[in-house]
C-alpha cells in the first residue's frame, strides 16, 4: 500500500480504537491509550496527505477557532491558526488585555461567553507551576456545563497549547517527525534518547517540553534518559509517569546529572534548557504574592546557578560520541545557538546549521497535530470522513 | 406550526413591514418601527434555527467585517466575530493603536479607506457622552457618501456595539431573552420590570444599557420602573422616548429613587450600576481639555458618592419582595458580585449562582441578533433568502 | 469589446508574456517587464470586473495570507485584508511584540516557521535605509530554501507592501488611477507629472513614495520632473533608474529645486513630504547605535530643516499654474492639509476637498492591485483562471 494515497492511512485507523476522542480534550499525552496517540499521528499524516495533493480538508463551512495565549508565541500560534484554517475555522484571539476580563469575571463565565460559536478552544499557559493545567481543566469544566445546561450549542474541544505539565502538541509533532525519519513506529524500540538540560543565557523557560517528552517518548519501547545538572528537577509525579511507561513496553528511563553520559551512543538528543520545578514552583508564590523585589532577586540567583552550568551545551564533540555520530537531533525552537543568538547556549552554531532542515521539518508537524486532535474530537467516524474528503476533491488551491 | 421548522418564523416574518431596513443601519431601536424590531427578533430565531439544525447560513462568499472597539470588550466583540463568520464575512479590527489615523487624518477618510471591500462595519463607542453616537452618524455619513460618488463598490452597514446614547445589540438580545422566557411576546404586556441602578466600587460605567433598556422596554406594554440614587439620573431625552413609548402602548414608565419599590412584584429585575449623566458630561469636558487632576478628582468624588449607595444591591432579601420570588434577573454582565468579584457590589453571589444559566443563555443572543441586523440590512427579500438557505442544506459542520 | 464584460481583460493579457511572474515575487516595480506591469493592471482590472458583477474570486478554498508590519499603517493593511479576502486567504498578523522573535530568532527560521500554510507573505518595512529591501529578500531566499529543502510545502510569494527603496503597491495602485483617469495608457505619453516634495510639520516620512513614482512613471513616456529643496535628494540608484527609463520610453527625467517649476504646465502633480535620503541614512546609524540623545538631536534638526520650506505647500495659486488649472492630483494618504489635520501643510484644504472623490479612487485601486501581484504568483495561467472564475459565477454575496 502506497503512502501516497489515503487508503494507506484509512487501514491504519481501521485496527485502531478511538472512538472516546470524539467530543474529547487533549490536556496531556498520558492521559490517552496507544491507539488514541496513533490515531493522531495517522490523521495528521492523512491530513497532510491530502493537503499536498491538494485536496481541501475543510470540514468546517464556518465556526471559530478561540485561542488565549498567555505567553508570546510565534511557532505555537502560527501553527494553531494554520490548523483551524486547514479544517474551515476561522481564529478569533481573545487577547486579555483588551478585554473586560480582568474586570472580577469568572473563569466559567468567560469561557461560555467566547463559546456561543466556538469548536475549538487552545490554551497556552504555561507560565505558573501549579496553575496552566487547573485553568485548563476550569474551561473544560465550564464549557461541559454550559453545554449541558443548553447555553452553549456544541462543546467546545480543548487543545492544549502548551501548560505547566505537558507540551503534547510539540511533543507529538516531535514524536512523529522521529517515527518518519526512523521508518516506522516498530523501529523505535531500543533506541537510545537523550532528554537532556543545556545551557542558556535567559531563565525560566517552561519545563512542559522535557516533562512531555519523558512522559511521551518512554511509551514506544525507547531508553530514555533524563540528564540534567542537581538542582534542575522536573515534576515527580512525570517521572513517575515515565518509569510506569517504559516498564510497560520494555523500554527504560534513567537520569543521570552528566550530558556526556546521556549522550553517548544516544541515537536521538534533545538538549533544552528549563528553569528548576523548584524555582518555578517559588516563583509562582512570589508572583502571586506581587513580591517583585523576591522576583527580581530570584531572576539573579537562577540566571547566576545557570551560568554554573555553560558546559552542558549540545558540542560537536559530544555529537561525535552519539551512536556513529549521527544522532537525530531535536529543538522544539528556538534554540539559544552560541554564537548566533548568544554567545554561549544551547547548541553550537555548526550542529544547530547541519540539524537546520530536520528541525524545520519537526516544526512542521505541529499544524498537522492540532488540526488532528481537532479533527478526532469533531468526527463520529473520522476514516469516513477523510474518505470523504478525498472523493468530495474540492481543490484546496485552483491554479 | 413547529417552532423547530423554519417556517414558522418565515410565517412571522410573512406579517411585518421591514422593507425600508435593506441597506440600513442600526444606531438605535426607537429609531426602527415595531415590525423592523420583531423582523429581527424572527430572522435571529431563524438563523439560530438553522445553525442548530447544522445548516450553513453563509450569505457571504468573502468580503469583511470590520470592527472598531474604543473599549475593552470580550463579549460585544467575540459576538461580532461570531455574528460575521456565521454569515460568511471575515472580521477585520481597525486598531487604532496600530493605524495612522493619529496622523491628522479624518472620520470620512478613515471611513472609506478601511471600506472598500467592507460589507459591515461595527463600532462600539461608548465612554464619552455626545461623542458615540455622533462619531457613527459620521461614518455612515462617509460611507453613504463614498458609495455615492462611486468610490466604495457597496454602502457597507453600520452595527452599533454601543455608543453612548443606546446598546441596541445587548437591550435587543435581552429582550429576546425575555420573549422566549415568558413565552412569547404576546404575554408581555402589563409585566413589571425593574431597571435599577446598583453599587459597584467601580466607577463610570456607560449609561447605554439602563438607556437602552428603558427605550426598548416600554414598547411592549410592559410597565417599566427606573430606579436609581439621586443625582444618577440618565439621559432626558431618552427618558421622553420612554415615557412616549409606554403612552403609545397602554405600559406604563416611572421613576423612583428606591429600589425595593421598584422591586416590588417585578417580573424583570435589572440591576445594574452606571455613572451619572452629569459626571459623564463633565468627564468628557475633561478629557476634551487635557485636565488629568480633574479627572483624577472626579473620580475620586464618583467613587465616593457610590459608596453612599452601597445598599443599592439586588440581594435575596430585595429577591423575595419580586413576583412570587422569582422574578426574572437580567444582567449584560460582567456583573459585580459580592464575595466574588468584589467585597460588595451589585447582586448576591447566591442571587447570581442562581440566575447563571438564564444569564448565559441572555448573552447568547446577542451573536444571532447582530446577525439579524446584518441580514435584514444585506438582503433585499430576507424570508426568501432565509428559506433558499433551508433549500441548499450545506451543513455547517461535516463530522 | 465592452470593459463591462472580462473579455475585454482577457484579450488585453492573451497579447502580454508574463509567464516569468508564476511563483514570483513582487519587490520592486522596475524588477519587471512592461508586460508584467501590464499584466498586473489588468488582472487588477479584470478582479474588480468580477466582484463588481457579484462573482466570487476565491481561488483557494484555505490557506494563509501572513502579514508583517514593522510601521503603522491603515490604508496598507485594509488592502492587503481585502486582497487576501478577496482570493479565499485568511490573514495572520505577525506581530513582532507577542512573537519570540526577540528571543534571538534568526529571519530564515521565523520566515519558515510561519509558512507552513502560507500562500502569501506581505511585509511593510519601510523606517530603515537599507534594512527594509534586504530583510524581504532575505525572507525570500528562506522560504524558497525552505520549499526547496522540502519543509515548506509551497513557497508563499512575497508581496512589497513598501521598503526603503519602492512601495509598488501604492505605485502601481496610483498608476492604474492614472490610466483609468486618462482613458488608458496609450493617453500618456507626453503628459508632464509633477513629483515634488511638500511641507509637513512632521519628519523622518518614507522615501519609498517619491522613488517608487519616479521608478515607474518614468516608464510611459511621461515627462517626470522630481522638484524637491536642496538637501532632500532621495537615493541615487533610484534617480538612475528613471533616468533610464525615460531615455528607453521617449519621455524625460529631471531635476529642480523649484516647485513652482514643476507644477507649471503638469497634468499630474503629486506633492508630498519625506525626509532627506542622507538624514534617513543618519538615522539608521543611530538607532543601530541605539544612540537616544542623537536621535533627538537629528529630529530637531529635521524639524527646522522642514520648517525652511513652508512655501513648499499645494496651493491654489500653484494648482492654477498646471494645465488648464486642472492637473490631477495625487496623494498616497493621509495627507498633511494645511487647516485641517495640521496648520501649515502639504495641500490647501480647499485643493484636497476638490479632490477628494479622485483621491479615495486612487486609493480604491490598492486591494485589487496587490491580489493582481497574487494572483499572477499562484496561477500557472492566469488568463484561463478568470475565465473559470466567470464560468463557475458563485455569487459574491447571496442577497
């Protein structure tokens, strides 16, 4: 069966079982079975499928797409609206700044109030340890009522854009960027990953990636190792998620405090900087506590344990160690390369430059895994559905 | 003749006069006949209809919404865009933060450079007393003007989303809330309703709504009490159209300064705060002159005077006076709850539990009333539009 | 041939060779044939033929129209909505202050990170000498690299929305008004315009305007003469260009420090202010030296500089100068008027307000002018496209 067409991917969701997505979230990967992850990554690569043979996959005539980004966002955003527009929503931004939020509303109430329209809703919040997955889970719970109460038309589906716990649209789209270039998910079993901490000059970034991915990639049979300098913790409560996977497919996850010990042989190196759990978690009451002098002092004292740690950087020597020098490796960008956007960080320029074509290609999965997770929400049969697109063959582009 | 077919509002609409509306504009209700205000009432029911029933109301092919916020706004603004995508217009803000229209340049030509491929424009203008409402004359001007000499291809529709006179989207969606409440419009007449001021540590809150409703409200044969403070009076004039419209329709309209006398025995409740006229008037004064320490001084004095009227709330005790208990609370929210929002402010926090589900399902008519508006402005036989959309059946969603 | 039906547009581009412009981009108008400018003025021509007769245009079912404004800008960004809108695209806005990019983003990873579903990528940068035509062409070569590398699935076409050197969709949206006004392009040969410069009590206005009309009137056998004060010469290569292109279609270039000079005789005038090319060139240093005091400094200066020229203002005393009293005017907009949106201006109030209707008209032309420059990048023939468009006679708006 050709890649190239439809069917191939249509087999693929006929032995899988998924039908509790539909009028489903996506809050956290772990949270779904194996065949509910594999039937994300098939809809999106039949989405993709179709779109390049320029087919619409317009399911949607009209509706709204409503993001909140709480965080600046480029990538996350541009991937949002890309999805949306693939599946016939328009985006409509609710930008907190304008709005009338902060004027005492409740979290349930502004939920159904940007809902009357609303498929889809993607959060991004990412920022306070404790509180991006609680205001997700508030929404869902607002927009179930308001549903169930005749307020709202359709519920709306709830993609996680990024929260405190887990990245899953980054993750996926890294995992299926992974299952691509090694051929196959039945190829990844064995392999050797390195979930690994790195320098950066700037702090506080969010540990929703690592903590996805450790949570992620120890379901598909991998070693997957967590390196990362004392002090630099990621939520227990993951890790513990992560031991239970591997124990499961017979695959592994360790951690280690050395770079060099995670990387060598590793076939695959995500090397990533993120602010210590413990720090963020400090960070959250100084913020809500509005103590900015504590804040301020905070910033100091991470940027300074940082900058004990500028070895932990993705080198063309410690490249060399991968398994035959080769490992796949992995950003979820942008990436602090020394001497490009600073002058000590992440990666060195010259393994950044060499990686520059897969890391793009990673990146463009993204579109295609939230229009997916959108796409299994808002289908009763979405094999038939897709089947339908295909003979439907509106072309996306007359040209 | 079902309620859930189409054809009983194309019955309704089979009765009414409402040719003058193609290409209109909606600036305020008592400017619109009975028939024009029950045309929108039927075509946002039918189109509501429609879209539950998952038929495509897109009338519009492409072409843009435009949207112009001169205040914070979630709702008005999330119901505008709701209220374009469903009919098929993509929605288009005019920031003026992010436009030249600093640069000296003027209302008319703003109005036609943002018009070309404009079909609706929406505006909400509601902070400065005798500027709104003056500034959307201005631009219907403009784009009257501008279709006249040839420069715009169509007159785009002016959408009022509040100005400081009228909140016809809002006060049109209340009612039709109310209709459906009590069943129809037809068992409206001699009902009580109460529009009260209420207490909120806020200050200078537009006196659209308690306009708006006082204007419409009385022309159903409704008696309709307006309650405040001294010294919280609304506009005169709209006042006149009050007391003329409840002439007109055997209602009645009264003042008090009491609102447990107003409460009393209503079977509409409306508490809700907003500035002093003369305030208003004065603060645009201010503002025109540049006088940051009076107005600095004014809302001082404001914030004080409220808090004269702090037992101004819609409390269970002032609840129990209403028609057997229950009257029917309103509110176009955010509303001001105590314990919930604020310390004291204007309703009970078990009040507003309550009502909540009537209260969300009040704001849901508002997208479904600006589309109404649009429609009736955009087709020139709106009954026979409504039903070749039945004919067409595309769904609004394949899923 | 009647202009009312398309087939008069589509006999006028059967005699045109524009097959180089299919995956093009448009950056500078004096990068292209004049049967590519030609082929853009007709295809405009022709868009607005069809949606003024109520047919749909929409040639992509979905797909992205990303939009990066690096200045304020009204006029530009309507235009480029409606263009988009009008070929099926939804516009997203990168805005550079809720993005990453500060993060230390290299140009070629955002340009592919946001053109995963681009179709078109419009960019007005226009504050800096050199920087602006470099960062498009920049962008370009990343996503034609990114198509060709396989991460992009098309290479969005990218649309000049203005630079430091040319702003070809004002120009040529002005030169279509010219046609049109003259009664086509075979009318203009001989006809004198009039480039010059005018006061403005504001400084530091793009050079873009002054060098893309030389750059391109130049090219139909006009006499141009660009009149400006001595010390506001705009950039060299430009005046190079115009030079040449009047030798090549037998009209003329020149050169005068007089306005009155320039406007006696002229069938065209368009006076309007910009800052000396060397002042702009200063001032690129200073804020690449991030040097506060300088730049003050230099406005100060520019502001006095400016203010020795108030007698460089369109007057009626100089309109009557023109021929026969009666010289179309021209402006990009908004214009500096003397009475109006400034003391002492560009324009008398009373030039602009006989103007006005024809201002609005010229400025009518820019939304069809840039899905022109689309629509010629994503046809492979364009002619045959239109035809198809007519033939399917989806209404534009069902009413």
């Amino acid at each position: 069966m050709d890649k190239n067409t439809l069917h191939f991917y249509l087999d693929k969701l006929a032995g899988l079982d998924f039908h509790k997505m539909y009028n489903g979230d996506f809050f956290l990967t772990w949270e779904k079975t194996d065949d509910e992850l594999a039937a994300v990554f098939t809809v999106a690569d039949a989405l993709r499928n179709l779109r390049e043979r320029n087919i619409s996959t317009k399911i949607f005539d009209s509706g709204l797409g409503i993001s909140l980004f709480r965080d600046n966002s480029t990538r996350t955003r541009f991937s949002f609206a890309s999805a949306c527009n693939l599946l016939g929503l328009e985006v409509q931004d609710l930008d907190e700044g304008k709005s009338q939020i902060a004027h005492g509303e409740t979290v349930r109430e502004t939920a159904n109030m940007i809902s009357f329209m609303a498929d889809v809703i993607g959060i991004r919040d990412d920022m306070y340890i404790g509180k991006g997955h609680t205001y997700q889970k508030a929404v869902v719970d607002a927009v179930t009522q308001g549903h169930a109460d005749g307020v709202l038309e359709q519920k709306p589906t709830l993609v996680n854009l990024q929260c405190d716990i887990d990245h899953p649209t980054q993750c996926m789209a890294d995992m299926l960027h992974v299952i691509h270039h090694f051929g196959g998910v039945e190829n990844l079993k064995g392999k050797k990953v390195a979930m690994t901490w790195a320098y950066s000059p700037s702090y506080g970034k969010p540990l929703s990636v690592p903590q996805g991915v450790i949570g992620l990639f120890t379901r598909f049979g991998m070693d997957v190792t967590l390196a990362h300098p004392q002090g630099y913790e990621v939520m227990p409560e993951v890790e513990e998620i992560a031991r239970a996977n591997a124990a499961k497919t017979g695959g592994s996850f360790s951690k280690t405090h050395s770079m060099a010990e995670a990387f060598r042989d590793a076939d695959i190196v995500y090397p990533k900087s993120w602010a210590p759990f413990a720090a963020m978690e400090k960070r959250t009451d100084l913020y809500g506590k509005g103590d900015t002098a504590g804040i301020q002092a905070l910033e100091k004292e991470l940027l300074a344990q940082n900058a004990q740690h500028k070895d932990w950087t993705c080198s063309e020597e410690l490249m060399k160690t991968t398994k035959d020098g080769k490992a796949l490796y992995l950003h979820c960008l942008p990436a602090d390369i020394s001497g490009v956007s600073c002058l000590e960080g992440e990666v060195d320029g010259s393994v950044f430059d060499r990686y520059r074509d897969p890391l793009y290609k990673q990146a463009s999965y993204k579109p295609y895994i939230i229009a997916a997770m959108i796409f299994l929400a808002k289908s009763k049969d979405p094999a038939a559905l897709l089947q339908a697109l295909e003979e439907r063959a509106t072309p996306r582009h007359l040209g």
